[in-house]
C-alpha cells in the first residue's frame, strides 16, 4: 500500500466515523484483545528480568520455571515459580511468571492476584498491566479491563497493541468516540496495519453504521487478505445490512483463516445463525450444536449425570430431563417445543425440566405434567458451569438435553413450527387483576412499551434504538402507554415527558424484573406490546398476547421469513435496514399504531 493511498483512506475514513459518533447512539460488537502473555517474545523479556536477580538459586529456579513455560509445560512453571517465591516473595517478577503460568492452566481468579501483586512490585507496570488487562477483558470485565490498558498505554504511548486493546474495551464499554480518539492518531501513523482497520470497523458496527464498518473491513482485508478476524466481521456488518448469503461466504472464507482453534469454534458457531437466518433450519440448528465447543470460554459446562439424547433416540415412556439454557428469553422462546416434547414422550413418560427459578410458576402453569426444577449457573475460573442442584437423585432418568438440542428434532423447518395461539399460560386471575387496574389508567388503548435489554453491552446495543427516537410512536393520540420496561427506565420515562409531552404509565404493585410470573399476567391484559426482543416481549408472545417486534434486517431468530415470526404467530415484525437510523422504522409503528387504533 502506498503512503498517498494510505493517508487518503485514513483522512476519509476517519472522517466517517467522527461523524457517525455525532448522529449515532453508542453501540456496540464484541471483537477479541490481541497479545499474548506467555509470547516468545513476553517470556524472552522476563528471562532477562531472572538474569538480574541477585541470588543465584532463586534465578535458576525462576528460569527453570520460565524455560518450562516455553515448551508449553505451564504446571510446571507454575510449581517452579511457587518454589522461587517461597525464597523471596518479594520477588514482583516471579509473581509476574507465576500468574501467565496460572492464566495459561485455567486457573483465572489465581491469576489475576498474582498479576496484581506483581504490579504493586515491579516499577515497570506496563507488561503486566497489559496481561491483566487481556485477563479482565476475557472474563467479560471491559470496565476493569480498560482501566489496565489506559495503564498500559501510558507507560507505552503508541504501542498498537495497547492502544487496539483500548480500543476493544472502551467499545465494548459504548464509549465508541474514546475509542475512536485512541485509534486515530495510530492509524494517521500507521495506516499498513490491518488490525486497526479491523478495530476501526467493529466500533463502526458498535455506532450501528454497517456500511462505513465494511469500508475499515475491505481496508484490513486488502492489507491482509488472509485476516480471517477481518472475513469474520465484515459478515456481521453485512448482517446489519440485510446481505445474509454475502455474510455466509464472508464466514466461509474466515474460517480458512483462524488465528487459534478458539477462532474456529466462534466464526462456526456464527456461522449456524448465519445459516437460520437464510431459513436452513436443518443444517443451521446441527452447527449451532457449535455453542459447546470446548474451545469457547464462555460454553457453559453441564454438571449433570445422565446420558445424553441425541436426535433419532425414542422418547416414549422414557424420563427426559431438559435444561434451560442461554438468557432468560432464549428459555421461554425455545420452550416452544414442550408440547411436542410432552407428546412424544407419550402417556408412559416423564418430563424433568430445569429453568430459571423466577419462571417456575409460570412453566409449572403450562406443563403441569412436567416437574419443574431451578437451575444453577456458577463462573469459576473464567469457566460457566450450570446444573440443576435440587435434582438429588439421577437413577431415574433416562436422557438429559440442553433445550436448544431439541430444536434439531422438533422445528428442523418452518413448517414444523406450529400456529398456536399461545403455548404458555399466565395466571387468569391475575390477568383479571390487570385489567381492572388498567381501567383505571387514562382512557384508550393499553400498549405496553419495551425499549432496552438489561444487558446492553457491544454485541447487543446496536441492535436497540435510542430512547429518542420513539417520539413518533409516543406521540400518537388516544393511546395509553404502559411501562414494561425492567430495570431502571426513570430517565426514559422523565424524556418521554419533558420531549413529548407524554405520560407513560406505570403498572403499581409489580416488579417487572422480578415478578416474571405477574408480568405475564400483565402482558395479557394489554390491548398490545410493542419492543424489541428481550425476555419480557418473549413471555409475552409465549402467552399468545397481540406482539408488534421490532428488529433488524436479518435477525436471526426469524429464520429467513419476512411476513412470519415462527416462535408467536400473532407478531407482526417491524424491520429496521439501518441500525443507524430507527426513525422510519418508528414512523411506520406510528402510523399502524393510528390504523389499529383509530382516535
């Protein structure tokens, strides 16, 4: 690459994304830090820091150690590193050696003591503050994370890897503009390096503007054609897009060029949702298998003690025991299939199901044939592990799955979904209860409002527009609008009144996060519910009440169909081309809100 050509893409490019973090809410995609704590190149450096040490057996115990973590024996290094601080646990660089030894065997927590008590010793607190801030960004800490590499950075200005890692944490933290300060006097001077094109692009796809994202992606993959990282993210920007077949060959070829086995296993099981967005049930839900891969940090680990089912095995008359799995909506979404499961297990079998403990009455309701149980999900080590604790003994069952392995067998096409109404259940009392008090809400139609998720960090933020743009929605005359919304919402709630002049009721006596039960119940009793896809809008939906769904172009949950939302029939979808713009999108709730309902 020339250096003109270079200073034109950085000048225009960089202009782009100023002035997308000026139109745009801060969004977010989840990219991987760079480094590597146990490099050729980090252990060469703390072999020198050994060679100064003053007694000798303590040095020849701490190179020992570091020369075992060079042939990958990292137990050993670890028991040698211990052996040279119980001569002198002062020792800040055998600390230093004895936490990349314990990051590199699992041991996360261990770790990271370790690497903190080497940085209260060493006076050179920039390597470690970089390995610490790698290790708090891999167990899912960018606050903590970007705290070390603001360390770092400062005891090592310029220094792409630092300042990429920065980059990465304050993105993911939605401080997208910081990032872009930090990335862009680096590429002004060095506009041959891929990874930053890279970053550039991923924070691009945090601020919700795919197509400047996939400019910074053509940039580092012209760089590096062989960047599989770059095929990976230009996928998922051409997702944001609408362009799903142009994202599968973007996954195809970025699976050609993984970095690590780690790589692999994210872009195939990006890759699986790729394919049921295209509408390949089959072949989609057999890769999406690919969530528990053992080379993916974040796959939960199963503590439970049966045989496994697998796809093809009878299921009459035996005991299955489900477990619940991923976030609270992915639960009740995928338990569209009980019904199916329940009547395949026939009048001889048992069912055993494991869920989120505030969603046992609401599940206990609808399968009453079925023993309902809470799961546990503990971290440990950087490492999730879930069971269901309070099932003491095992001999009785059969088969165990997670929920999502059905889907495999049970909704393998669209026509396998069937067009129930509902196939939960909420509380007819309680649904009585709601609509007495709704009467005495302000006069009109009830129309429950959902606008966030409780987890709004760089994967998922983009795909919610910002509070300010549902004026045209809130607007609209006769309407009573009711809040749905868990979590703290009392800012959204002041703006919709100070802006427009509108009051958005609040439900009495209920918590919405909480009360998951009641909340159903709530949902039922609204004339509507308009949102996007959190666990709230999935309970209602499974209820069968009447859901408007907001959305991307290409999300992958509607699994390729346009005009039909597989999981609750009743939806109607509302698609969004441009995570950067919702204004059309809520323009057009606006004007169906006026045609449903009529002042």
């Amino acid at each position: 690459m020339s250096r003109s050509r270079a200073s034109h893409v950085s000048a225009s490019a960089l202009a782009m994304a100023q002035d997308a973090v000026a139109q745009a809410v801060q969004l977010g995609l989840k990219a991987s830090t760079i480094g590597d704590a146990a490099s050729a190149e980090a252990l060469a450096r703390l072999t020198r820091q050994s060679d100064e040490i003053r007694n000798e057996q303590t040095a020849k115990l701490l190179a020992r150690s570091i020369h075992a973590m060079q042939n990958r024996d990292f137990a050993k290094g670890e028991k040698l590193a211990l052996k040279a601080l119980e001569r002198d646990e002062t020792l800040g660089v055998a600390w230093h050696v004895l936490g990349i030894a314990r990051e590199k065997i699992g041991d996360f927590a261990g770790s990271m003591r370790c690497y903190e008590a080497a940085l209260k010793l060493l006076p050179d607190h920039g390597p470690v503050a970089g390995d610490l801030g790698r290790l708090a960004y891999r167990m899912d800490m960018p606050e903590l994370a970007a705290q070390f590499f603001i360390h770092y950075v400062q005891a090592r200005p310029g220094d792409l890897e630092g300042v990429n890692n920065l980059a990465c944490a304050l993105r993911d933290l939605n401080r997208c503009s910081e990032a872009i300060d930090v990335l862009r006097p680096v590429i002004q001077e060095n506009p041959e390096q891929p990874l930053l094109w890279n970053t550039l692009g991923t924070v691009m796809c945090s601020l919700g503007d795919a197509q400047t994202a996939v400019t910074f992606f053509d940039e580092a993959l012209r760089l590096a054609p062989t960047f599989g990282k770059g095929y990976h993210n230009r996928a998922y920007a051409k997702i944001d897009m609408g362009d799903v077949a142009g994202a599968l060959v973007d996954c195809d070829l970025a699976m050609g060029f993984p970095d690590n086995a780690e790589d692999l296993a994210t872009m195939a099981f990006g890759r699986s949702t790729i394919l049921l967005a295209l509408g390949r049930l089959k072949e989609g839900w057999e890769t999406y298998e690919g969530r528990f891969s053992k080379e993916l940090t974040e796959a939960p680990r199963f503590t439970i003690d049966a045989p496994r089912w697998e796809p093809g095995m009878n299921l009459a008359g035996k005991h299955l025991m489900i477990c619940a799995e991923q976030g609270l909506g992915d639960e009740v979404m995928f338990a569209n299939m009980m019904p199916d499961v329940i009547e395949a297990l026939g009048p001889d079998g048992r069912l055993s199901l494991a869920v989120e403990r505030r969603l046992i009455p609401l599940f206990q309701r609808s399968f009453p044939q079925a023993r309902i149980t809470p799961h546990k999900t503990v971290s440990y080590e950087g490492r999730v592990y879930r069971g269901a604790p309070e099932i003491e003994d095992w001999s009785d069952i059969d088969l165990w799955t997670p929920m999502a392995s059905l889907l495999r067998q049970f909704r393998s096409s669209i026509e396998a979904f069937p067009r129930r109404p509902r196939y939960m259940t909420a509380d007819p009392a309680r649904v009585a209860h709601w609509r007495r008090e709704l009467e005495g809400a302000p006069a009109g139609p009830k129309v429950g409002l959902l606008w966030k998720s409780a987890k709004l960090n760089g994967e998922r933020a983009r795909q919610f527009s910002p509070f300010s743009q549902w004026r045209a929605v809130l607007e609209t005359p006769g309407i009573t609008f009711v809040n749905l919304q868990y979590g703290d919402c009392a800012e959204e709630i002041a703006l919709a009144k100070a802006e427009f002049g509108v009051d958005i009721w609040q439900p009495p006596g209920i918590d919405l996060k909480q009360d998951l039960d009641d909340v159903a119940a709530l949902c039922c009793a609204m004339d509507l519910v308009v949102g996007f896809s959190n666990a709230t809008i999935n309970l209602a939906g499974a209820c069968g009440a009447p859901i408007w769904l907001l959305g991307g172009a290409a999300a992958w949950p509607r699994l390729g169909q346009t005009d039909f939302y597989p999981w609750y029939p009743q939806t109607r979808c509302f698609i969004t081309p441009d995570f950067k713009d919702w204004s059309p999108t809520m323009e057009e709730i606006g004007l169906a809100l006026k045609t449903q309902f009529p002042a």
